[in-house]
C-alpha cells in the first residue's frame, strides 16, 4: 500500500488515502519518493484549469529511488536515485524524430491509464503521468531520468519541472545571449529559475516583476539587476532601463492575458516575447493589426523549457556542482504530505517559491 493525497472532485480537497499500486508493467519502475515540489501546475489541475481523469494523484516535480523495475528495464537497478521527468518522450512520433521532444504527441499517455486502485476498489490515475504526490509511484521509464549520488535528492527534485521550464525557457526557446536584456514577468518557481538562466546566459540587464516584494532579495540573489512590481506604466519604466527601447527578450512565467500582453509591450521592435505561463482557455489576449507587423516582434510559447530533459538535467548538474545553480534557495518551506492543501493555498496567494513535500526516506 502507498500513502498518497487524492483528489476526488475537481476544487475539492485533497484526502491522504491508503492506494494500490499495479506493478510495475513492461518499461517500467516503481519510486519512492523521496521529495516533490508544489508546482502551480499541480493547482491548475486540481482546480480545473487542465484537465486531469478523476480521482486523481498529483504532483509531478519529484525525485526519489528504484525500488522495482519491470520487463525490458535492464539500465536502471534498485537502489538508483533518480528524477521524474512527467514528460518522456516517445522517440518515435512526428516530433521527438524532429527535434522536439517537449512537444511529443505520447508523453501523456500515461496520465489517461490507471496506475492503482483506492480503497473504495475505484481505479486511481497518475497526474501528469507521474503521481509524485504520494510515498511511492509507478511511471515509465522513459519518466525516470538518473541523478548522481553528489547531489540531494531533495533539490533534485526541482529539476523535474521550475529549473527545465524556466532555465529551458531562456536558453532553449529564448536563446539568450550575452549582453543581451531580460524581462522575467512572475517569480514563482519558474519565474525565479528564469532569473537564473538569464545569468547563465550572460544576460546584462535582467529585469524581475512580481506584486511580493518579499521575494525581491531572492530575485536579486538569482540575478536580477532590476525587481519592479506591476504598475499601469511597467512597459514605460522598463523601457526607461533599456535605453527607451525596451528588452531584447521577456519571458512570462505568469499565464494570464494581461501579462502577457504587459511582457510584449515590453519588448523592442525585433525582440522576442516568450510565454511559459499556463494560463486558462477562456482567458483571451488581444493583438491589432497594425503592431505585428510594425514592431517586428516574436511572440512564442514554450512548453517544458524546450527541454529534452535527458540531455538538459545532465548540463543543469554541471551548473550546480559549479556553483553557478542555486537550488537550494529555490526552497522556501519544506512540508509534509497532508499540507499539499496549505501549499496550494500559497501559490493562489503568490506567496513564496516553492514548497517541496519531504517523505521519510
């Protein structure tokens, strides 16, 4: 049996429930979990704003240890620490073979299966395929990605969606380079590791936005040589840090219309505006017609960094072991699993970075 909070209706509260889990099938392993973060994803879900099958597991950002492997795993063994990728890649449809892994047509395959059963005998499914808000999961192996024994599980944990997704964003999709100015809009998570990857890259100006101001010093900590709140004005006042231009790159971290529409404003003629927010498929954005053409910019969406998290998280460990990665402080209350709910009440707040779950080990 596997301790595990549950989500029975949509906007309900999360239950901690004693499930069943299957064993682990052909392709793949069985984790215990060890620590997941609280990301604003796993809110979205149980709030509706994505879709999950009911009654449903959440939590995706997760790492922990092997300790069952199903037929055909024969290059992971139990005892091997590992992060959970809620995104694996099929490698064979139309985008994996075309470079995008990120945007594979199967990797939520997983998620539409039941993986356990509730004690009620009615089947459980996994969120986002990786059901890491729970003492032990079953995900496919594609899902598990190996993390050496030098780094902490716990801050492996934030590998697996805040550090792919807002360092991914900057250096895959944006292709930040050197000298080169950022605007980061919302310092959640993802927002706060875009900071950091615009100090990877080089970035000169690096321009962080959020109603907290309690989350500035972090902001600063990360990179930024610049933390404003929002304000009717905020395209004017980063254009008056930018030369009267503007940046050369801003990346939104928020999901809704009018930030994303305050981050295009923001951005130069010939820049480039990234979207990584989620936002809702009510929530609509407007464009004249006249600016697309004539401010020259490129608006773009970006899905899991733009990340092939197998390759990505081996280049984010060499960061870290060098001291140029900060997950440690990404970490602003460690919680158990019965407080998922209070975390959930954190992000609708704004409050914090992230939260992480710790199970016994």
């Amino acid at each position: 049996m596997t301790r595990a909070a549950v989500l029975r209706t949509l906007g309900g509260e999360l239950s901690i429930e004693e499930i069943s889990l299957r064993d682990p099938g052909p392709g793949q392993v069985r984790v215990r979990m060890v620590a997941t973060g609280v990301c604003h994803s796993d809110l979205s879900l149980a709030d509706g704003t994505l879709r999950a099958t009911l009654p449903v597991v959440l939590g995706h950002e997760g790492a922990g240890t092997v300790v069952t492997v199903g037929p055909g795993v024969d290059d992971l063994a139990v005892g091997d620490r590992v992060v959970l990728n809620w995104s694996p890649p099929c490698r064979s449809c139309w985008y994996c073979e075309h470079g995008e892994p990120y945007l594979c047509a199967r990797a939520m395959d997983g998620a539409a299966r039941p993986y356990g059963v509730l004690s009620d005998g009615a089947p459980v499914y996994p969120g986002l395929g990786t059901a890491a808000f729970a003492s032990e999961t079953v995900v496919a192996r594609a899902g598990c990605i190996p993390v050496p024994s030098d780094v902490p599980l716990d801050e492996a944990a934030l590998l697996g969606c805040a550090v792919l997704t807002g360092v991914g964003a900057v250096l895959n999709a944006a292709r930040v380079q050197p000298g080169e100015s950022v605007l980061v809009v919302g310092l959640g998570g993802v927002g706060l590791c875009a900071v950091q990857g615009a100090r990877l890259a080089g970035a000169s100006t690096i321009i962080a936005v959020d109603p907290a101001e309690s989350k500035f010093d972090l902001a600063r900590r990360f990179g930024a040589t610049d933390v404003l709140q929002p304000s009717p004005d905020l395209a004017k006042r980063v254009r008056a840090l930018t030369g009267g231009r503007g940046v050369d790159h801003a990346v939104e971290c928020v999901g809704r219309a009018s930030t994303i529409r305050t981050a295009w404003s923001a951005t130069r003629r010939g820049g480039h505006t990234t979207v990584v927010g989620l936002g809702s498929i009510s929530d609509s954005i407007t464009f004249n017609a006249l600016e697309i053409a004539h401010f020259g910019r490129t608006l773009a969406g970006c899905m899991y960094g733009s990340t092939d998290p197998e390759v990505d998280v081996p280049r984010l460990l060499e960061h870290y072991r060098a001291g140029r990665l900060d997950l440690a402080s990404l970490v602003t209350d460690r919680i158990g699993l019965g407080d998922v709910g209070s975390a959930f009440d954190e992000l609708r707040a704004g409050r914090g970075a992230r939260s992480l779950v710790m199970f016994d080990s």
